[in-house]
C-alpha cells in the first residue's frame, strides 16, 4: 500500500480508511453455492458488503474467504481517488486468469466505482457480469439469475428512501468485539472535489428505533462497541409519519449510549458545519460515548475552502476545534482529512493548511495528494493546474508534520492509565493484545490471561507515534 502517496498515520492495528481489500470470512454450508466478497475503500463499503452478504444468504449463498473457491466474486469499489479505482482494475486482470479456468464464475461489481461508471464498465472490464449501485442490493439475486442465462445484467437506480434498516448484516469478518451501524446514506454537500453525491444518492436517515435494536443484539451477542456509520453523522434527522417523533444526532447518539454503560459508541464522519454543542455535550455526558471526533479540514485556506465548497473558512473551523476543546478538553481526540495541491493552491495557501494543522493539534490525518475525479464540480469547473512533483512535496510536508504532532500528542499519555477494549492479537507478537483507549489510540500491551471484549487498565510506558505502549495495572 502506497502510504506516503495515499494515506498517512494509519495506527498498525487500524482498519479505517485503508484501501486494501478487505473479505468476508466462511460459512461452510454444504450443497450451497459460495460467494466471495472483496471491499474497497471506506467503512461504508465494508459495511455494506456485510448487507450483501445477508442478501445473498437469503438467496441460498454461503460465503468463502477464497476467490479460488468461489462460484461468485463481488468487488465493493471505491471511486473516490483514480488509485482506488485502479486497483479494483488491477484485482480484475488477476481475476480474468481465475476465471478461464473456470467459466462459469460470474464475477460482479458493486458501490461506487460501479455507480460512476455504470454500462461504460461492461464495455470497459469484459470480465463484469454484473454491476449494481449501492442502492441496489436488494436486486443482486435477480442481477446473478440473469446473468446466469448468459447476460450481462445492471442495476444502478439511486434510491432516496433505501437504508436497508431491516436487513440484519453478516458479520462474518468480525472481531466479536467492535462493529459498524450504518444509520444513514448518501450525502447532500456538493463538495466539488467528491464523487459520493453522485455514487450514493441523497441523504436519507434510517429508523432510530431499528438502530437501537441493532446495537441491543450486538451488544447481547458479545459485542462491546459500534461506531455509528454516515457519510455525514451529523446531519442525521428522522421525522416519524405523524410527526410526533422528531430525533436529530444528539438524540439518536443519547440513545445509543443509553443500551448499556458498556457498550462503547464512536461515530463516523463529522462535517465541521453539522457538528453541534448539542452533540458535544450529549459526548460529554455519557462515559461510554468515545472521547474522539473525525473532523476532515481538506485545506486550511479560507479562499481554497471556497473553491471546495466547503461552506465554512478557515477561521470558522478553527473555531469549531475550540468548542470541541472548551466542551469536551484538551485529550478529546481529533483527528482530519486534508488534500494537498487542490486546483491553483499556492504556497502561501499550502502553508496555512500546516498552520492550522499545528493549530488544531490533531492526534492523526487522512492525507492525499488531489486526484481530480470525472463529474465532479472541481473537474467542470477548474483545472488541475498543480504540477504532480508539488502535489507529492506539499504531501510530505504535511505527513512530516502530522508524524510529529502524533508522536508529541501520544507522549502526553505516557503514565497515564487508560481504559482499553481489547480487541485482538498485535500483529506484531502473539505475546501481545491491542486495543483502543478513549480517544481511538491503539494500545498494546502483553496479553496476561486477558480476552478479547475484556476492558483492561493499561498504565502507557512508552509510545511511537501511532502507537501506545504500556502494562496492565489494576485500580481499585
């Protein structure tokens, strides 16, 4: 994976935001045909591969970890950056050499990828059988019943009432511990460098009643924490028919938190201009509910934010990382998106995107150098004018300084005791768990006789800059 490219100061026990593929695990079920599912991209993709997943199931699907052992392949793609797309084509040449040797494997692609270019995909990969939008998943039987006569079937309608509230996800990847709750779709800020508008539709919010019940079986089948999936959580509004019932973010998030005092709620991701005092005092309020806050910045220039589409400056923003502070104090963790070399950035323009970054102190970035994507407003309305050489510098810069910030706002922590959830093995050493605290930091620790679900005491004794180090303690 291309991190210094693409992304940056992914913890290395973290998931979110990753681009590498990511599969559903099997359910061995004998006489039954086997899908097998590939995710790209963000955490509403994973997300909805597990909604597809119990679609198919109902259809007589059973799933496989092993494109080898498939008779049906989904790819869950990824339109948000030309190298996100380029690796679904790559994946699809290794698949074409599967599927000579076995012809009658239908291979389909799903999400945004698949909304962006629709029929032109059939056209352009000959390898597709089947392509269907996310707002189509209800359809894929019937799209795998067609081409299994031998046609190429495609199902792209955008809905604006599917959220797919009563389709209980499969979570066959899982941990056991953490899972995600999508509680609303689509987006309706036009950002003018973002496809998402035209790959998932309009906002629409699901039931608040059938996301509490969610995270009331989750947490009865052992789960210990949810994050509340949207590309916009904030703007989450549901109205009952006869308008008695009115539940905007801070109320759904009250909710949430009140299932049980142990089960964590985080929540994904915040546009600076929805996230109200409401919500952060609801935060503040209740113990369970994280102590962290994705808030994606994308430029720190009041003239690029414009131009972006942004619908706030650089002084409101700032403004917004001082109310988070004053509500919720100075540990809360932040983290942002920022893109470098946006259409005729400057250098000066690049040097306020650092300053706000030291500004607003973030605990870690999502950072990408610009990719202009076909359709959106920013390619009809302005050249992508900044040399690719100054994109990938003014990246490295702005890596340079996250790595620090990181580093410096993780050492704040040595000696302090904080409460973690375990998650799993570390990656590094079977000797080792890991887990997050509060504020979404991977802490690692020797496993002892502890368990994944445990919430342990971790005193931090050291750190690196995306990762805590420390020893069990036990506080009465």
């Amino acid at each position: 994976m291309e991190r210094f490219t693409e992304l940056t100061i992914l913890q290395p026990e973290d998931k979110e935001g990753i681009e590498e593929p990511r599969t559903l695990g099997d359910e061995l079920v004998e006489g039954k045909k086997r899908l097998y599912i590939e995710s790209y991209g963000c955490q509403m993709n994973f997300s909805d591969s597990e909604i597809v997943a119990a679609v198919m199931r109902n259809a007589g699907f059973a799933t496989t970890s092993s494109a080898d052992e498939a008779d049906l392949i989904f790819l869950n793609t990824c339109a948000i950056r030309d190298n996100a797309e380029q690796k679904v084509r790559n994946r699809l040449k290794q698949l074409n050499t599967l599927k000579k040797k076995k012809p009658e494997l239908m291979v389909g692609m799903l999400g945004c990828m698949a909304e962006r270019l629709k029929t032109k995909l059939l056209e352009e990969e000959q390898i597709v059988d089947i392509v269907a939008g996310p707002d189509a998943y209800r359809d894929i039987p019937k799209l795998v019943e067609e081409a299994e006569t031998g046609q190429k079937a495609v199902n792209v309608f955008l809905s604006r009432e599917e959220t797919y509230a009563d389709i209980a996800p499969i979570r066959l990847n899982s941990n056991g511990v953490t899972a995600f709750i999508s509680i609303m779709r689509g987006c309706d800020n036009m950002c003018s460098f973002c496809v998402v508008p035209f790959t998932r539709g309009r906002e629409r919010s699901r039931d608040p009643h059938s996301i509490v019940r969610e995270a009331e079986q989750l947490f009865n089948d052992g789960y210990r924490e949810v994050t509340l999936l949207g590309q916009n959580v904030d703007s989450y509004k549901w109205e009952s028919e006869n308008g008695e019932e009115r539940v905007n973010f801070a109320h759904l998030l009250e909710r949430v938190a009140l299932v049980n005092p142990d089960l964590r709620v985080r929540f994904s991701t915040s546009h600076p201009k929805d996230i109200t005092d409401e919500v952060l005092y609801t935060m503040a309020k209740y113990d369970n509910i994280c102590n962290y806050i994705h808030l994606p910045a994308q430029s720190g220039n009041s003239r690029i934010l414009k131009l972006m589409n942004r619908t706030y400056d650089r002084e409101w923003y700032l403004g917004k990382i001082d109310r988070i502070r004053a509500i919720l104090g100075d540990d809360c963790g932040i983290s942002h998106d920022m893109i470098s070399g946006f259409c005729s950035e400057t250098e000066e323009e690049h040097q306020d995107s650092l300053t706000l970054m030291e500004y607003a102190r973030f605990d870690y970035g999502y950072m990408f150098a610009y990719s202009e994507r076909p359709g959106t407003l920013a390619a009809k309305k302005y050249a992508d004018d900044v040399p690719e050489d100054v994109k990938k510098r003014r990246l490295n810069e702005i890596i340079a300084l996250q790595q620090r910030m990181s580093l410096e706002r993780n050492q704040r922590h040595i000696g302090k005791v904080q409460r973690v959830l375990v998650e799993g093995t570390s990656k590094r050493s079977e000797d080792d768990l890991f887990g997050r605290n509060d504020q979404n930091k991977v802490v690692v620790f020797p496993r002892g006789s502890h368990q994944k679900g445990d919430y342990v005491n971790v005193r931090v004794t050291d750190c690196t800059a995306a990762t805590l180090l420390g020893q069990v303690v036990n506080i009465e």
